[in-house]
C-alpha cells in the first residue's frame, strides 16, 4: 500500500513483526483507487479507508464515504451501519445494512450516534458506481489517474523552487 509520500510499502514484513508481537496489522487506504492497480491488503487483519472518489460527489466537504472491513473472527467487534451480502427469498444475491445500532432506528431521540446522514445513500451511489465500472473499468479508471498523476509530477518538476517529495513511479500498468 501506498505510504504518507505515495511510496509503495509491502506488507509481508510488516505482518512478519505484527504476528511476533501478537499486534493487529490495521491498513488504511487512502484512495480506494490504489486498489485497482496494487495488490489487495490481504495480509491485514483489518482495512479501512476513503471511498468518496468512487460515485459520492465532494459536497464541499463532506460528509464522505469509508469502508471498513477486518478478518471473519473480529467481524462481531465491528462499528455500526455496514453493508453485506445476503440472498433473497427467490435466491437472488442482495444487499442489507447489516450490524446496524438498533437505537438509530428504534430509539431516535436517545440515540447517541449522528442519524442526521443518509449512510445508505452514499453506499448505493457507491455501489452503483462500482456495478457500472466493473473489474475491469476500476482499473482502467486507476491507470488512467496514475497516468494523470505522473504527468501532473513531470510538469511540477519543471517548475523553479519545486521539488518533488519521490520519484514518479516509470511503472506502466
């Protein structure tokens, strides 16, 4: 995964150190972008990250989209409104909030959490956006913002009093 300064970082050593501490590998992602070109994170026991780039307009600001996901056997230690797959009654593959807090909607005047954002709205604008790229379109989406990217670090390098922080990746994906 990408670093602070966007350098890539494998894992294997890092979860080397993790299990012989007996600590949890925690990876965040900060452009869930990178995902279309990098390997997964399958080493980490839990991966969270930004996914606003994929179907959630800016709105000044904010809020956002993120998504969370960890190994089956921390799945129950899991904060609130999520989304899973789940079969319908004709068999048909679907997709619920799952793992919800029960008090945003039983509960409203004494819930302790914000219910003022639509959470599923994002998650749908989210998931149709992913529906409509594909495999194969996310990672054609991905190339194309490297690509953007490096021609954005060769111009800046051009530039008096600018240096750049890495090397811009030679990598042609």
């Amino acid at each position: 995964m990408p670093d602070f300064h966007g350098e890539i970082q494998p894992l294997a050593d890092l979860r080397k150190k993790c299990t012989d501490t007996g600590a949890l590998l925690v990876v965040v992602v900060n452009e869930i972008l990178s995902l279309g070109l990098l390997p997964p994170p399958t080493e980490a026991d839990i991966v969270c990250g930004e996914a606003q780039s994929i179907g959630v307009p800016m709105s000044f600001g904010g809020p956002h989209l993120g998504f969370f996901a960890c190994k089956k056997e921390y799945l129950r230690q899991m904060p609130g409104r999520l989304c899973g797959q789940t079969v319908d009654k004709d068999g048909k593959r679907s997709f619920v909030l799952t793992l919800s807090t029960r008090e945003q909607h039983i509960r409203r005047e004494k819930a302790t959490s914000n219910i003022c954002t639509n959470q599923g709205l994002f998650a749908l604008a989210f998931t149709i956006h992913m529906s409509l790229l594909g495999e194969i379109g996310f990672k054609q989406l991905a190339v194309l913002n490297h690509e953007r990217a490096c021609d954005l670090a060769d111009r800046l390098a051009k530039v008096k009093h600018v240096k750049l922080v890495n090397k811009p990746s030679s990598t042609k994906w």
